[in-house]
C-alpha cells in the first residue's frame, strides 16, 4: 500500500484500522501494541494524553477515548504502524499538493479548500465525508507539500462527567 492510499482511505472512512475517533483506547492497544507517550497535553493534568506509533498521534481522553488523530507527514520518512498499513509501514514523504488532490479525486472522494487554516505560508482542504483535513507548507517558490493529516475529534467532553463516576 502506497501513503496516499493510506491516506486517502483515512479520509473517506475517518479511521485507520482500528484507530478511529472515539475508540476504545484498550482496542487499539490490543491490536497495535502499547504505543510510545509523549506525554500530557496539559501542564496541570494527567489527561488527555499524547500516544504516537510511529507518525501516528492519537490524543487519548480520560475515559480512555480516542480524542484526536493525525499523521505526520512534514518528516523525511513517515512511518506507520505496519500492521494495518503493510509492509514495513515506512513510506516516502514530501507529498505535493496536487498529488493529494488527484488520490482523493480518483478514489471519489470530494474535498473542498478550508480557509480557517488557509493563510500566510500554508494552505488547508477538508474531506467532506469523514471531515479529514490536510494542511500543506508552501515553501517559497514552490508547490504545497503535506505537514499533516488529520481526522477530527468526536466533540466529546468528559469534563461533563461527575466526579463520582469514578473518572
């Protein structure tokens, strides 16, 4: 499997495997391995947590959720877990703009650009079945490469949870 399969494929399903916003934090490390911690995402708490396989980052809630997932792809190499990508999960980087762009038009999957995060030195489009988003660096001169991908969080709030649930 090629990246932008990978990728476009996380674009128009919102997963990668067992990875999926909202997923049972248990499931994914039973069937991806105990990942790398980064660390808190907050000074003051232990939750959420930062987990990576590889280019993969997944924020982790409290209630063991997955909040948050996005692949990095501004690295000379990106890696993935082989598992669910194939092969050694380590794949080329430097992906333009346009190549992204043909990938998600030729597997029918429709985008549009996004301006929220359109601006200065970098430019951003959404899938819009799954709310994807990539966002690309345009180095001076030249055209738009991938920095990252990124499937959206599932708007939950443990912080809405009491405090004698035992979170």
């Amino acid at each position: 499997m090629e990246i932008l399969d990978v990728l476009t494929s996380m674009a128009k399903t919102g997963r990668l495997g067992p990875v999926f916003s909202g997923a049972d934090w248990n499931e994914v490390t039973t069937a991806l391995g105990e990942p790398w911690d980064i660390g808190t995402m907050s000074r003051n708490r232990k939750w959420p947590r930062l987990f990576a396989y590889g280019d993969l980052e997944l924020s982790v809630c409290r209630c063991r959720k997955v909040s948050l997932i996005c692949v990095q792809t501004w690295r000379d190499v990106v890696e993935l877990p082989p598992s669910v990508v194939g092969g050694t999960g380590t794949f080329p980087a430097g992906l333009k703009h346009a190549d992204v762009v043909s990938a998600l038009d030729m597997a029918g999957c429709s985008w549009e650009p996004h301006a929220p995060l359109t601006f200065g030195n970098q430019c951003s489009l959404t899938a819009i079945t799954s709310g994807a988003n990539f966002t690309f660096e345009i180095p001076e001169g030249e055209e738009p490469v991938l920095n990252v991908m990124g499937l959206p969080g599932d708007g939950h709030d443990c912080s809405a949870r009491t405090a004698d649930q035992g979170h």
